[in-house]
C-alpha cells in the first residue's frame, strides 16, 4: 500500500458504452469515482463512497479490489447502474452525450461506513452538488477537500455549487465549465473570479492544451503530454483530479511546490487514462510509469 | 544596432482598422512584415520587402526607421495600401474580417535592393505564397528559411504553399491552418504530416494556449504568458515568428537548445505585443523587457 495519507473519494460509478474513432465499448466500467479513485490509488490509500445498481458485474469490483480501493462505502442497491452513452468524433476533444440513464447516487441510499468519518483528503468528484455537500457534513476531514463539477450542474444547480465552493479549499474544473460558470471567457480572469468564491487553488484543465494552476499568490501552466494516438478520453478529467488529489495527499502539504508537481503528475496520469479503452490502462500503470512520464514532460518543457 | 546577423523579411504592410472590446483604432500600423520585423528588430538586423501605396502616412515609415528597420525595399506605388478591417468580439482568440482591400503586394511591383540579395536569413511572412516564391528565388540565403502562411492561402493556394514548403526550413502556422492544411485534427500528427513535406521544423503556434515546436527528433512546448487583460491579438502570430526569426538569427545557430529558447522569446515578444492596439507596445520595448518576461514564463513553468 503506498505511504500517502487516506483519501475518500465520492462520485459516480457506471457503465460507459463508448465510441471513438479507433472502435467502440459496451458496458465498460466508467464514473468519476472509478477513474479519479484508480489514479489517486497509484499514491495513497483511497476509500470511495458511491452506489451501482444490482446488474454491476462482479468481475468491475474486482478491479476495485485489486487497486487496493476500499470499496465497503459502495452500495449496491436495486435497480439499475447509472450508464451513459457517449461518442467522440474526428475531434476527440469533446464528447457526445447520446444516453444518459438517471443519476441514482441519491443520499438517501448512501452510506458511510465508520471508518471512513475521519478522512484526511476528501475528493467530492464529478456528481449533483447537493449529494457532494451532504457527504462533506457527514466526514470530518483534517486536510483539503477537493471539487471536481461538470456543465449540468453549473446550469441546473449553481447556487448549491457557489455554497459547496465556500467550503473546498481546490476547485478542479475544465476550460469549458470555468467559462460557463464564471461568465468570463478570459481564462486568468475566470480563475480569480473562482478564487473570490473561496477556494485558495484553482486547477483549470484543457484537455490537449494541459492546465493552469492559480492562487492568490502564484500561477503554474503544464502542457499536455503530446499523444498521436489518443484511443478514449473518457475520464481523462476525472483521471487528472484523480491523480492530482492522490499525489498530493502523499506529500502530506499543499505548498506551491508540491501543488506544481501534482498538475505535473496529473497531466502524466491523464496521458495514460487516454491510451486504451475505460480504466484499461490504469489499472496497470504504476508510480515508476508515472515517473518516467514525468521526466519526458519535464524535459519537453526544458529551455 | 543589435549583434544579430541579418534578416530579409518580405510580407504585408497595410493599414488596419480594428475594433475589439477594448476599443477602435482607425488606420493604424498593421500587416505581417510590420509586426514580424517590428518583433524581429529587437534581436538581429532588418530589412523588408513590401510595397504600400501613396496614401501610407510618414509617420509610419518613421516608426520603421526608428526600430532601424531597413526599409529601402519598401516600395511606394501608386495607388492604395492595402487595407484590413477585422472586428474581435468577447472570444478574443477570433477575428472577424470585415473587409480587405485586394493584396497589392504583386511581384511586378517588388524591387529587391541590391544589398538585399545575400542574407544570413530570410523571412517569409504571411503572403501569396507565389509572392513569397518569387522573393525566395532572388535572395541568396546562407541560413534558414522561414515560412508563416494563413488559411486564405492553405485554400486558394495549397500546390504553391506545397511546393514552397520543400523549399524552407521552419514553418510557422497556427493550430487551425495546420489542421486546415494537413486535414489532420491531433496537432502531433499535424505536425508530423508537415515535416514529410520538407521543413526541419514547425512551430505551430496555439494563441493563449502557447506553442508546440517538432522537429523529427524532438517536442517542445511552451504556455502562453497567461494574460488578463488583451487589447487588440492583431499581428500577435506575426510578432511570435517575428521574435523567433529574430532571436534565431542572434544565436547564430539552430541546434535544438536555440530553436527552444526562440520559441520561448517568441512567446514573450507576442504577449507585449497584444498590450496595446497596432505596434505600439512593440515600438517601445526592448530586449531587456523581453529577458524580464521569459523569466516570469521560466518561473510559470518550473516544478
């Protein structure tokens, strides 16, 4: 198990039906807290608290299993796992949602075990802000809470996701969603405009075009790896959250530093997420793969 | 005058009239040989080639000579100088073009001062690639040569851009005309299809988004300086590959070391120029800004 701190994560865990260019996927395992959970894990010790419906394969749990992810804090209740059905054309930036099957990660069926009330990282990954605020009442967490949103809730829920905000100490969020949210298109000044909301970092992701790390004091930008080949982006996002969260916690501090290595990372985690089809290749990758990635982007960035 | 070896740069000098969020600017000081020679005069020595016509202002042809541009190539011919007027809504990354006055830049009218005809570098920036030929076939150059190009031409003109390609060692193309040009969407790849075609290298230049240079050994990337406040992006691509010519061309040399450095110079010389409307944030600065703000990027870049 690696030395980190313990994380609990929450989010989705799905079926994904994909397409992309380079082939198609049914019933692959997907969800934020299955792609975030799978790349913080590399790091740190994760529990995840989610819920899938009775038809969740045994053989995706096990998955869970073998990435030394704590999964007593997913429920299995009746009905149906969320699944979404997406597709990527020439441009494998942006996805086509086709069919998504109703959100079922509702309060009222999850459950927090007891030894996940005191966490030291919590990552409130991509799902309704009102489940993500309800679960932050229920731990109590001696390190940074860290938020991860997408375009739905911006629209549906903005007012439940600017009280969540004055309360995550690092907003993880993509170019598209800091826009919409902020109004600003500018994307320094969407950044401060978060920051004035209260969280003290603001991880703006952007795809093939990396990301920019902003706080008050300091501004970091890393370049994407630069990928030929990129076979599925499912999760790329929540893979990059996942990282940065699970890297960091095995810091055990958040100085600038450490948060400049953990975009770092992040961007190295996500390299790999893109390779294969679903958690394909995370479930292989390790620490020593995400190092050497680490260094080609060092020395891609090197003058 | 900087200790840089000579330049020949031959392209536009026009007239704009550009309105963005920020403000109007009636007939000012534009076109691709302005900025890039402009951007370039900071580092090595200047001459253009281009043509305006009798209506173009003194006051302009002083600012050329103030920066010791050599401008005993530029002709004045009867007639109009060519003339932009492009509009940028809150999307700062997109002109609109909202009117051109025909390309008056035509070989016919081009004269090549004798001393023009052996150069350390030359500079071909954004033209009619037949112009850009022609010019390229009566310089002698003993170093690289350098190609910027736009959609305009990838479209009107693809087979004399082709053939021209064979011809140069650097190309510098922004992310959409690389797309447009090669057909390919991923940037690497892009990249790559361009290199089959001759160049040694590529700079394909993303906006806000920073830069990417291949060569066949290798991959650099650089940010942009992230900035929040953009008055006018007019002339900003030309200005990068102004700078890159520029700097280039006082290094010397083109090892793999100086074309990143070049691009990182470019990146500086670029964000001063969108400061203010036309040249005139490119009139006032000199290389110790420049060396000011690559370390602000350094600092930006470091983990």
């Amino acid at each position: 198990m690696p030395g980190g701190r313990d994380i609990v994560i929450t989010g989705s865990v799905a079926l994904d039906n994909i397409r992309t260019p380079y082939g198609e996927a049914r019933d692959v395992l997907g969800g934020s807290a299955t792609y975030s959970s799978f790349a913080a894990s590399i790091f740190s010790t994760v529990r995840i608290i989610s819920v899938v419906g009775s038809d969740f394969p045994e053989c995706h749990l096990k998955k869970f299993e073998k990435k030394n992810i704590d999964i007593s804090g997913l429920k299995i209740s009746p009905g149906r796992t969320f699944r979404w059905t997406g597709l990527y054309e020439a441009d494998m930036n942006e996805a086509k949602t086709l069919s998504v099957c109703p959100e079922n990660l509702k309060d009222g069926s999850m459950e927090i075990p007891v030894h996940y009330r005191n966490a030291s990282f919590l990552f409130l990954a991509n799902t309704d802000p009102d489940v993500q605020t309800e679960i932050l009442g229920k731990i109590r967490v001696a390190g940074p809470v860290l938020l991860d949103t997408m375009n739905l809730w911006i629209r549906k829920k903005p007012e439940s996701l600017r009280k969540l905000l004055g309360k995550v100490s690092i907003l993880l969020i993509n170019e598209t969603e800091a826009r919409l949210f902020t109004g600003k298109i500018n994307l320094v000044s969407a950044a401060k405009e978060i920051l004035s909301m209260g969280p003290e970092t603001v991880v703006i992701k952007k795809g093939e075009d990396g990301a920019i790390l902003v706080t008050r004091e300091d501004i970091f930008t890393v370049p994407a790896y630069p990928m030929e080949e990129v076979k599925d982006p499912t999760g790329a996002g929540d893979s990059f959250a996942g990282g940065f969260t699970g890297y960091l916690a095995s810091r055990r501090r958040k100085d600038a530093s450490s948060l400049r290595k953990a975009a770092v990372t992040a961007t190295a985690v996500a390299s790999f997420a893109v390779e294969e089809f679903s958690t394909g290749r995370l479930e292989t990758i390790g620490r020593e793969d995400i190092e050497e990635r680490i260094s080609k982007i060092k020395k891609m960035m090197r003058f």
